[in-house]
C-alpha cells in the first residue's frame, strides 16, 4: 500500500462517517450514499489535489457534495426520460406528514442542484452541515462578511427558484 492509498485510508476511518452522513442527507438514500462513498474513495485516491489540501476535509467535503449532486441531476435525467415520471421514492409509504416532507425534500434538492457550485456549497455547509459562517469562510478561503452576503443571496435565490417551481 502507497503513502496515498493509506493517507485516504486514515482520512476515511476518521471522516467516514461524517462524509456517508452527509451523502445520505444529499441524496435520501442510505444504499446510495453508501456507493456514492465508495466513488470518493476512488476520486480521492486518483486526486493530486487532495494530498495538497490544506483542509482535507473541505476537499472530500465539496468532492462529496458534487458526487452526490451529479447522482441527483443522473437519476433525474433517467427518469424523465422514461415518460416523464418522477423516481420512485426508495422508502416504504408511511402517514401523509413524512410523504409531504419527503416530497419537499426531494423538491428542494433539485433545486439546489441547479444552482451555482458555490451557492450551493454555502447552503450545504451552513443549513445541512451546521457549520459556523468563520469555519465555512475557511473552507472555501473567503472572508466571513463574504460568506454571510453569499449565504443570504442564495437563500433568496433559492426562495425565488421555489416560488417559481411552486407556481408551475
């Protein structure tokens, strides 16, 4: 085994399950997120950029975000191609409350894959991550002023986009 094969090894053993948590939240499936952290493995293992990461974790992060976005645009693709219907929802029917929070759930994922990779990023970190507006700012190398004025733009673009969906 190679310094990278085990640097990435070390890394997942202790941001494993951080990164699967995440996946799972993106893409509202377990099974999914499990395969989806596979595939980062292998991205990682193959990236030069990230054995030159400052913060590891911000890489893997945003590697994750974007896998688990690409699987979302993929499956969205596919079964509209099918005649127009929307994916099968992967949990078992239960009372009417959970279905109309998946339902919005899945909606708001959508749109959140439509918009920019950075207001998308900021979204994530901030409202599924729960991470602070100074940890995100270092993640992603801006100033913390920078990130709230990003975060609210894409709050308000995401309102818009919603409304805009909701009145179709």
């Amino acid at each position: 085994m190679d310094e990278q094969q085990q640097k990435v090894l070390d890394f997942l053993d202790v941001s494993g399950a951080r990164l699967h948590t995440l996946l799972t939240r993106l893409t509202l499936s377990e099974e999914t997120a499990a395969d989806l952290l596979q595939d980062l493995f292998l991205r990682l293992l193959n990236a030069r950029g990230f054995e030159k990461a400052q913060d590891s974790y911000a890489y893997a992060c945003r590697a994750a975000m974007n896998l688990a976005f690409e699987h979302r645009r993929k499956m969205k693709i596919r079964f509209r191609s099918l005649g127009d219907e929307d994916p099968p929802e992967n949990k078992a029917p239960g009372p009417a409350e959970k279905m109309i929070q998946a339902e919005e759930a899945k909606q708001l994922l959508d749109i959140l894959s439509e918009m920019k990779p950075l207001e998308r990023e900021v979204l994530v970190l901030r409202f599924l991550e729960q991470e602070s507006y100074e940890r995100i700012a270092g993640r992603i190398g801006k100033k913390e002023p920078h990130i709230r004025s990003l975060c609210s733009k894409a709050i308000a673009r995401l309102r818009a986009l919603l409304t805009k969906e909701n009145k179709l």
